[in-house]
C-alpha cells in the first residue's frame, strides 16, 4: 500500500477510533457500528477506507463481517517513519534496576524567607 492512502486514512478522528477500537482483536461490523452515532453507510465507508489502505482485513462468517487489524501495513508505516526519527531520540526500553528513593526538598534560607516577608 502507498504511505499517502495509509496516512490519509489515518488522518479522519473517525478512522483512528475504529483503529483503536480493533487493538484489541477481531470485531464483528455491528459491534464497530455501536461506538457511533453516525448512520451505518457512514461508518461502512470508513471502514471501506480503511480497507482500501490495507490498515484493516476482513473475514465474512455468513452475513457477519469481522474487521481486524492488518498488522504488516502498520509496520510498513513504522518503517517509513523510522527514517524521520533521529537514532538518539528513539525511545529506550526503561532500566529495571531503578530506585525510587525521593528527591530531599530544596530548603530556603531562613534569612531569604524573612525578607520576603517585608
């Protein structure tokens, strides 16, 4: 798929919170349907879109259709990108051996406190 179908397709706040609501796996048509107060050919068009960019499949059980997320068009958006994000500030996974003892508060001298108080 080409990144600029991908990224126009992205780019709708519709489109985003039917991919979001696919993180979690496989959802039936009438399911998607619910999150929206939109009419059914609305939502069927975005999903439409979404297909034609190849972000989402779709599995047909009878008269149920399943969308899902296509996970090799994400990593091709993910490897695109990576061009444009500097190698230092790449995200590091975190150190475990971290502790968490709190930082002393900082004391103001008593002699500032008093002339303030002026």
């Amino acid at each position: 798929m080409s990144i600029e179908l991908i990224t126009k397709a992205i780019g709708d706040e519709s489109r985003k919170k039917i991919l979001d609501l696919l993180t979690v796996g496989e959802l039936p048509a009438s399911s998607i349907f619910e999150q929206f107060t939109y009419a059914a050919p609305t939502i069927s068009r975005h999903l439409s879109v979404l297909k034609e960019a190849g972000l989402v499949h779709t599995r047909r059980e009878g008269v149920f259709i399943y969308y899902s997320l296509n996970k090799e068009t994400f990593k091709q958006l993910e490897d695109w990108l990576e061009a444009f994000v500097p190698a230092k500030v790449k995200v590091k996974p975190e150190r475990s051996e971290r502790t968490n003892t709190p930082r002393p508060a900082k004391k103001e001298p008593s002699f500032d406190k008093f002339q303030s108080e002026f």
